[in-house]
C-alpha cells in the first residue's frame, strides 16, 4: 500500500496563476428591505477562504460563521 495518497505532480509548483479563482471573497450582511437596506460587509482574501498560499488549509465553516456573527453583533452602518 503507498504511503503517499497523490502523486509527485500534486506538489510542483505552478509558474502562471490560473485565472479561475478570484482574488477576494466578500461577505454580505444586508438589514431592512433587501439589498436597498443598509449593509454591512467583509472582505477575505481568496488565498485565505481556498487555502492557498501561506495559509495552509481552506477557512473552516467554523470561521465564516463567526464572521458573519460578527457582521451581525455590528449591525449597518
């Protein structure tokens, strides 16, 4: 059985970004009447939601929960 679970080709390092992820993730809290209320927003680095990068693994679900939580403790603007 190997000890590996992906081949040697998981681990090389790409020369040219793929242009099918975005750059940043923004979170959207809306109060009153749909989108024409008053919001209130965050913005996280894609890096950061996927995984990429220095961070080492995607944002847990955990994680984006408390933002939206903290969204919600703030109120509109």
């Amino acid at each position: 059985m190997p000890t590996e679970r992906y081949g040697e080709l998981a681990r090389t390092r790409t020369h040219e970004p793929s242009e099918d992820w975005p750059t940043m993730i923004e979170v959207v809290a809306y109060w009153g009447e749909g989108r024409r209320g008053r919001r209130r927003s965050i913005e996280i680095p894609a890096d950061q939601f996927f995984g990429r990068g220095t961070y080492g693994a995607p944002l847990s679900g955990a994680a984006l929960i408390g933002m939206v939580e903290r969204l919600r403790r703030q109120g509109p603007k």
